[in-house]
C-alpha cells in the first residue's frame, strides 16, 4: 500500500482531538497535517501505516490538543494592565484617566498594545481571538501578519461622547450620527477585511452593548447582519447600570428588550451577562444564542460568577473570553478554564459543576460553535484547520502522566497547567512558536514599544488633573502598592 | 568612608521588602547579602554607597520579593496530582484506592512524591514549606541536601485501623496505641532535625484532626508542645464529617473542644476552618490562633471558601498553604495568591475583598508569621535570613511596568504572574535556582522517579478490585479523561 505524502505528522502525543462530546483521547496518537488542514487523527500505528512526511514531531511528552479559542477581547487595553483592580466601581474610580489617555493615544501605540495581547496569547495557547475595537491602522494586518487566527470586530458606540459621565442616572443622550459613521467604518473594515489572510481574518459586526445605541441604529444593525450573514458580537447585560438605563429608557431589561427587536438568534453571541436571571438565561438558549463568559475580569471586577454553568445546563453553546488585561490582568484561556470551573464549584457549593473536561470544551470546540467557527476549528478532525498546540506534560506542575485507571491529564491541563506548559503553537499548518520560542514576531520589541507606549500613558495620566481622584492613590500612598 | 564587604549584591531590582504595613517598595532598589542573612535592603544608591561585593546581581527586569511561605502541603501526595477530582465525596468515591496504593509504597518511592513537590515549589518561587506526613527515611535528608527551608510535621493519628470505614457515623474507634507510637515517633523525629541544616529544618507537632485522637491523647499532647515550646499543626473543623464526629462523641463541635482543652493560643496553627462559624472564627483569633487556608484545594474539592477574609478583618494571621498536588492539582503560591484573593471577592461580592497587597502579605510575612518564623524570613530586613526570589518583569504576561501614578506590579504579580516567572530562587543566601535552572536537585532524574512511582500506584489500584468503585470511570468511559 503507497502511504500518501502529507506535511507534517506529529506523532506519539496524547491527543486529545475534542470530537463527540469528550476529549477524544488518543495514547500514542498521531496528528497528520497537510497544508493547513488536518488530514488525519488516531493512532500512531494507524497514522504511520498510511501516512509519511518528510517533517515528524515526536510529541511523546506532549498533550496534543486543537489550539485554545479566545472569545473576547480588548487587545490594546494591555498597555493598562494593573493599572486598576481591587476597588468598586473600578471604571470610573480607578480606571478613568488611564482610558482617556489610552483613546487619546496615536495608532501606532494602540499597536503596541494589541501586539503584546497577541504575543502573551499565542504564548499561553490561544490560536483564535476575538478582538473587539474601534478599528485603526495595523490592526488587522497585524494579525495576517503574525499569523493567528482572529474574528475581528469593530466597535459601533451609538453614545454622544462625554453623555456616561453625565448621565446621573437619566438615560443617556445618543448621537446617532456618531453611532452611523462607526457602523459605516466598521463595514468598510468588514469589506477590507472578512476572509483575508487565506480564511483566517473574519469580521463580526460589533454594536457595544444595548444600552449605547439608539434603537433605531440597534434595528438598522440587525438588518444588516441578516442581509450579510454576519454574526453580531454584544456586550449583553454586562452590569447593573446597563439594567437601570434600559429600564429607565425603555421600562425593560436587556434581554427581553433584545427578544423584542428580534436580536434572539443563533447570529448573536452575547457577552458577559453577569446580570441575567435564569429565565433570561433560558430566552437566550432557546433563540441560539452564544454566550462568552470572561470569569477572570467578572470576579476580579465584581466578584460575580456569571451564569455560564445554568447556560450549559440549559443546552446552551458557551465560550471563554479573557476580556482585557486592564481587566483580567492575565490573557491565558488556561486562567480562564481554570477559573470558570472553580468559580461555579463555588457558586453552587458543589464540586461536580463544570468538570475539567467542560472547561476543556469550553476553551476549544464549543467556543469555536459560539463564535460560528465550529466547522473550522475547535477540534481535531479530518478538514479542520490544523490549528493545534503541544502542551509539555514534562513540566514538574504536570507530573507525573497517569493513564489507568484514571487518565490524569485533562484535569491537569484545568486545574494545574499555565500558559507557560505550552510549547508549540501551530496555526493553520504553520508553527509560531516552537519551543516556546515565537516565530513570527519579535518578542523583544514588542515587550519594549508597548513598555514605551505604557510610559507615555503614564505621562500623560500623571498630566490629567483628574488622576487625583484615583481610588488607589491612597494605596499608593501607604505603601500597598 | 570604607565599604562594608558583602556576598553578594542584588542592585536596580524593583524591591518589596514587605515591611511594616504594606508591601515595602523601593522603585531601583538593592539587597545586600552577608552568608545566609540580609544585612540591608534600599535603594540602590544607597545600598552601593555603603557595601560591595565580588558578586553582583542586575535585578533591573526583576521583582525583588521575599521567598513563598507554603503553610500547609503533604508532599508524598504528590504522586496522585490529578487522579480524583470533579465529584462530590472525592475521598471516598475518586481517591480511596490511589490513598491506600500511596500508603502501601516504601519510602524511596513516597520519597519521589516529595522530591516532585518540592522541586515544583521551588521553581513556582516557594523558599520554606510545611510539610506534614508520617515521617520516612530521607524526608528531612532531602530538604537538608536541596537547601529548602521547611517546618515539619510528622502526623499524629489515633484511630483506629479502618475506623472511618467502619464508623458509618458512629465516633469512631480510637487507637490510643496507636496513637501514641506516632506521638513517640514524632518526637523522635524533632529531636533528630529540629534545628538543623544551620537552622533552615524545624519541627511542629501534628496532631491530625481534633477527631482523629482521643481527648486523653490530645491533652498529653498540648503538654508535650508546651514543654517543649513547639507549635502544633492541626488540621481544624476540615468538614461537616469532622463536626458531625465531635457532635456524636462530645455533643461539641470541634473549636468549643479545642477551647475547653486548652488548645487556643499562639502556638496553634489551625488548617481549613471549612466549618468554622463566623463566633467561632472570632474565638480563634482572640486566643491568637493562626490560620492557614488552602483556597485551590478546598474551592476545588467543596466549592467552599474558607473565611480567612473574616479571619484577617478580626486581626488574625492568616498564611496561604497549597494542601496537595492530589487535593489540588497545583503547587504554587501564584496560584494560592489569586484563588484566595478572587475567592473572596466572589464570596463577599465585593471586589475589595482581599486586595492584591494582602494576598502577597499572606504569601510572606504573614505566612512567615503564621508558622511562628516571623523573626526569621517573610520580609527582606537587615538580620533576617537572606530567602527571596527574582520574578522576571520581561514576560509579556506581567509587561509593561508601570510605576506613575499607580504602581502595577503587585496587582500583577498576583493576578497574571504564575509560577513559571520566577527566574531566581535564593534561600538562607545560597542560589537553589538561577534563570530557571535548579542547581542543587536533578531536575530529571525526580521527574522520571515520579513517573515510575506512579506507574507503580497505577498497578497497585488496577490490582484493587475496589478501583471498580471509582466514580470517574464512568467519566473514563465516556471518553471525558
């Protein structure tokens, strides 16, 4: 029998393809890779009868698994990170300033920041990212060129500008022409950028939240997702100030408000929903749609669980997001798994909830179905993008591998592994990062403009008569920090 | 003005020497070392002014920071990381036959389980750990060879052989007996390495579980700690069966027992109040009882937050402790750090809850004072033991660094840091690890004895025909391990 030729064969791992509604472990399981696309997963022995390449990896001391999918993100938020946590009402008491300084910055400092988001991410596994900005110069190409995979979204904000800080309770004043020329930007990016990078950049349609749009640019939105067969990336019951200003707009909560416009449906993937109750939870299921759950920035900013264990009970498709490093300090689907499972053990006071290999899941194939990818990554099967990582189980926090009676490696990818047990990364049939060492970006430089451009911040916050009035100045000031 | 010669110099570090109050920063500062103590920490001008030294180490991309203090850990358990997790009952229901295969191995392979643990401590920036198991041959030995400082506990229990099995909520059968040898030989133990390795090994006595011992034998032993003026290590109100046994056999719960018996002073290090009502709570603190917290293990294990929040607010000490690699999946103090602070945000829903300066306090000085070494380590001051770490500022996962007008290094340290940052391990003056390489264990030759100490508990639980009682072979089965 002639073995066919292939690209790449990664062999002798344990891999874990996510198939079925497991992990799909492999002992001894080979991955063949021509391409970008995955041929092959099974056995080594069946791999190697019918497969041959001039490049193997042996993988003997790696868990083989599909790459990590980062549902949401904020990339140059980065530049902020602890900058602002441990105190209520951390957006207008402790963050202010920093974000006006960040918006105020040049494109190529939002770079700075969105390269170091990248670069932490791909190091800490993650292969997919869905950003979520106002989209500037570099962004996407940035993305084609280091070479992950992104589902970009541009922020549409329907707010007059300044109209959060003056609100004082009545609902917002909107500008929609404002909200119009970032829907139009947002469309010409879409135009520019859905499909490039052979497939790997696509573009969601991004109106923030429900409360910061009209509801006439809200329906004007929608339509144009339906027409484009675009999926729309919201923020959705993200706090209780969002609840108030719908109710004191319209006289309802987020949701049913949303159900009312037609927004219910498996185009919307909805983010957060720290204050849905559990009958909104079951209106968003029954329409199809996603959720995306930033357990990180939830509880360090709020000390909410957000409700992603109900969602799953109820057949809901869930995803983790990091959100932002201002917020989450840390950008690793390995936190966000780990956290996500603990955080829901103790909401229900009950260990059995979220299991590590649900927290697996989450992180790679029902993320991918949240976010509409689902039959192109997520997974290793045959058709799929080869995009897949090698986390080394020879780490002292991994040891030792047990395979019989239990097989101990799921649970410690979960509960014991760091971005930093991932050795390779491979996006798309191509590494890029290989023993740890990344290929297709300069790590030194990115680490030093994004320190450079983080010290501009800090001048110009430090500029900012109004950073006085930072919580945390006072910690500053007894030494706390 | 002559210079002072030292041993060596860390200069241009971010220092916090974790004095006083908060967390002691000195922005470009340096530590002089003299032998196994500080002489001075300052800012580096300061410092170079007035002390040289043949070696000098650049600390300009580091964090500066005391040494972790690891309050409560059983290393040998090292051995079971990630087998039984994810169900309610784990212990009986997921552990039982791994427990009983551990329990049943000589000590050269118990041994492989603490050499894991301490090797992976060390690399995650631990520098003293409490250890408590039944004391083998090469314990403390390996602990003197690898340069760890550690406070030892041999376990002392009472029960009978098979009595919890057998109790079905009867008080159990007590081995006085029993009991006693363990006493005996823990005695033994001390007088052997109590003080030794130039003072880096001591001894506590480890009374188990305040049901795990009869009232006599607990009496004799509180004794004993009080003559010889050693600390005692006791695992206290750990579960509702803990509660539910002091119920049936003293009609008390357990810390109104400990209080009767006179164990509620500054020499009890009390472990987990799991249990523990908030008077309760109040009763140990008044006394000085110190607390250790175990917040991966027990959050993982019960979905339960143990209240070292509430423990702190009443002005007790309160160190963090990682339990066991089988309880917890991982051995880091980051990760201790992060739990504990996040934990407690999500239990109190507040977000100021265990700020990021507290959890680090507790990581050292007062983990440090929790076990009664508060003279000795936990804080970089003239005349303390020279135990601290480098924490490598350059990785993406902690950039950039920002000192105006927010310093945001603790946060991160914290919040994204994880145990793999840590470049530098020195302890009593001596490097154990430099840029990630251990210097004084084989990093190798432990991971591959643990590996085959856990193959072997592997053929001992397929060889128990008990294992077909394990509640995750049905997970094994579905393809979810």
């Amino acid at each position: 029998m002639t073995k066919r030729s292939v690209d790449m064969l990664i062999l002798h791992g344990h891999v874990f393809t996510m198939e079925g509604s497991g992990v799909g472990a492999i002992d001894d399981g080979a991955v063949a890779i021509a391409g970008d696309s995955i041929v092959a997963a099974g056995p080594t022995p069946e791999i190697l009868a019918s497969y041959e390449s001039q490049e193997t990896i042996d993988a003997s001391r790696f868990a083989v698994l599909p790459g990590l999918v980062d549902c949401h993100v904020h990339s140059p938020e980065s530049l902020l990170r602890g900058v602002a946590q441990d105190v209520p009402d951390y957006m207008e008491r402790a963050m202010a300033p920093f974000s006006r300084a960040l918006r105020a910055l040049d494109a190529d400092l939002w770079l700075a920041g969105t390269r170091l988001n990248v670069l932490e991410a791909l190091k800490a596994g993650t292969t997919t990212t869905m950003d979520y900005t106002t989209p500037y110069p570099g962004w996407a190409a940035f993305y084609e060129r280091v070479g992950l995979r992104a589902r970009l979204t541009p922020t549409i904000n329907g707010l007059a500008p300044g109209a959060m800080s003056r609100a004082h309770g009545k609902p917002y004043e909107m500008d929609d022409a404002k909200g119009r020329r970032m829907l139009e930007a947002g469309l010409a990016f879409a135009n520019r950028w859905d499909g490039a990078a052979d497939g790997r950049l696509s573009v969601m349609i991004g109106p923030q939240a429900p409360d910061m749009l009209s509801r006439e640019l809200l329906l004007e939105i929608k339509q144009i997702a339906d027409q484009r067969n675009m999926m729309i990336h919201m923020h959705v019951a993200q706090g209780d100030r969002e609840i108030a200003q719908m109710q004191a707009r319209y006289g309802v909560r987020s949701i049913p408000f949303l159900e009312e416009l037609g927004y219910l449906d498996e185009r919307l993937f909805a983010v957060h929903l720290t204050e849905a109750t559990d009958d909104e939870v079951r209106t968003l299921v029954k329409h199809g749609v996603s959720m995306g759950v930033c357990s990180g920035c939830i509880g360090l900013l709020d000390g909410i669980v957000p409700p992603a264990a109900l969602f799953r009970s109820e057949g809901g498709v869930v995803g983790l997001g990091t959100d932002s490093a201002s917020s989450n300090n840390a950008i690793s689907l390995f936190n966000e798994m780990k956290l996500t499972a603990l955080f829901n053990k103790i909401q229900a006071k009950r260990p059995d909830v979220i299991p590590a290999w649900e927290a697996l899941r989450m992180a790679t194939i029902e993320g991918a179905r949240a976010i509409g990818l689902g039959d192109q990554i997520g997974s290793l099967e045959p058709g799929k993008q080869a995009d897949l990582i090698l986390v080394d189980l020879g780490q002292l926090n991994l040891a030792p591998t047990v395979r019989a009676p239990i097989r101990n490696i799921v649970p410690n990818l979960v509960y014991a592994a760091t971005g930093h047990d991932v050795d390779s990364v491979i996006v798309a049939g191509q590494f890029l990062m290989r023993n740890r060492e990344t290929l297709t970006a300069d790590e030194a430089a990115i680490r030093s403009d994004a320190q450079a451009a983080a010290e501009e911040i800090s001048r110009r916050v430090l500029a900012d008569p109004q950073h006085k009035d930072l919580a945390l100045l006072d910690a500053m000031r007894d030494g706390k920090l």
